[in-house]
C-alpha cells in the first residue's frame, strides 16, 4: 500500500509539472493567429510558403500569434516565453535543430523570432535586421498581416544557407518514433488524470475508520457546480463509514474548460535562446 501511494505522488508530480508549463496550443504546423491579427488570405498564402519551406529546405517555421503573455505566462519575459513555447512545441528536425518561431504579442507591443540551437550567432544579427527594417515599420502603421507575411519571407531569404552543407540525418530509433512515444506518454497521463479520482477513492476506502477503525469507508463524489468557459466549478466529497457515524464532507473548485484547439506536428527540435526581438 504505501508503495501504490508513493507511485501516485509521483504521478502526481508529473501531472502538475505538464500543467505548470501554460502555453498556447498549436492550431496548424505553420500558423497559429490565436490575436485574430492575419486576415484569411494573407494566411493562406503564409501556410503555402511555410508547407513549402518544409518540403523544399525540411525546416519547420511556426508563426504565432498571442494577445498577450500575461494570459499565459505572468511576467515571464519575451525572451524566456519564446523559448519555452519553441521547446514546448519542439519546432525542427532533432538532428540539425533548425526551427524557426516568428511570435508577435499584439498588447505587449512586442515580437521575436526564435531560432533552434543549430543556427551560428550571426543568425540573431540577421533576424533583428528582419524585425526593425521589415516587420516593425508595418506593425507601427497597423498593419499586422503585411508585416508578418513580409517578416516570413524575408525570414526565409536570411536563413536559406544556414544548413546547406548538412543534409537531414537519418533518425534514431527514438527520433524516428518520438512521436509515438509522445502519445503513449500521453495517453498514460490522460488515463491517470481520468481515472485517478477513482484510483484515490479506492484507497480512501481501504483505509480504518478514523473513529471506529474498521475497514468501512466509502467515498462519493459529486459535482454541485459544473466548470464551464468563464466560471470554475465546484467539486463535493463526502467520506462516511458504515460501522459507525463518521462522516467528512470537503469542497475543491474545479478548474474551468478550455477552448480545444488543434495540434501541430513538429520534429522534436530545441532552441537555446538565439534570435531576436523588437518593439513596436
């Protein structure tokens, strides 16, 4: 029994760990505009030369949009939430690590572009070159949509011969089945999170009675208050013993929903902070 609970504490651990890290949800692998700053077309047009970059070049650029860092990661800095959203995400092949994150935070007034760690440092020169003489001038008109799709391009244009001379390698075992790993990881914590209620519960009930100490605990649970978009819920428990009166009833919130967005599918690339920002 205490070795049952200490495997749930440390899956416990971990659950809280995934969720400490807030970050927005991929929508497509190329362009996720979560601030609605990108109209339609412009979009499109960003998503054909991003599918194209992958398929041409194999390196993987993300374009993200956010209203705000606050929404999601409190008065961590620029720097610091780009790089934790491109690991977060993984953007690039594993081997060569050359993903790409062109980020704007329209109320912060702020955008980066991240890069992987495979780029050299004169990389963070060119792409402060792209962001003050390219994306800021029409970000500072209002203009979002041109000045992403400008940033993109020529993003592209300054990073075209960072890996001619290294050819995607050939995956690992791991590398090559990341993904599959990833999920079942995935779908363990899921399944920990869905039955875990249960899984405790049962060994609330395997437990003496605090007043009588008999084995005859039994526990239920119920929801006075459901969590829905805007509000939390409210969670009851009630624990009683048949053998005797005992009786504890306890209250937790229940964290509100979410909006359900897509996934993205990345290469498992990290950056260790190179890349550049700007404001506007």
């Amino acid at each position: 029994m205490r070795f049952l609970q200490i495997v749930f504490i440390v899956l416990l651990l971990i659950v809280n760990a995934v969720h400490a890290q807030d970050f927005p949800a991929p929508r497509t692998p190329f362009v996720s505009d979560h601030a609605d700053l990108i109209d339609t077309e412009t979009e499109a047009r960003i998503s054909t030369e991003l599918r194209r970059l992958r398929q041409e070049r194999g390196t993987e650029m993300a374009v993200v949009t956010i209203e705000s860092r606050a929404r999601y990661a409190g008065n961590t800095s620029l720097e610091a939430f780009a790089t934790g959203l491109f690991n977060d995400w993984a953007i690039g092949n594993a081997a060569r690590n050359d993903g790409i994150l062109f980020l704007v935070s329209r109320d912060d007034q702020e955008t980066r572009v991240e890069l992987g760690a495979g780029y050299a440092p004169v990389y963070d020169d060119r792409m402060k070159t792209v962001i003050d003489h390219t994306i800021i001038p029409h970000f500072r008109s209002g203009d979002f949509s041109a000045g992403i799709e400008a940033g993109v391009l020529e993003i592209i244009k300054r990073t075209d011969s960072a890996f001619v001379d290294q050819p995607i390698k050939n995956q690992s075992w791991f590398s090559a089945n990341k993904g599959l790993l990833v999920f079942g990881l995935a779908a363990v914590l899921i399944g920990f999170l869905v039955f875990r209620n249960r899984l405790l519960d049962a060994m609330q009930s395997r437990r003496r009675c605090p007043t009588c100490g008999q084995r005859t605990l039994s526990v239920k649970r119920s929801s006075p208050k459901e969590p829905d978009l805007e509000v939390d819920g409210i969670e009851e428990r009630i624990v009683w013993c048949s053998n005797c009166d005992f009786r504890q009833q306890t209250r937790r919130s229940l964290p509100r929903k979410r909006l359900s967005t897509g996934t993205g599918s990345f290469g498992g690339g990290r950056s260790g902070g190179g890349g550049a920002s700007g404001r506007w």
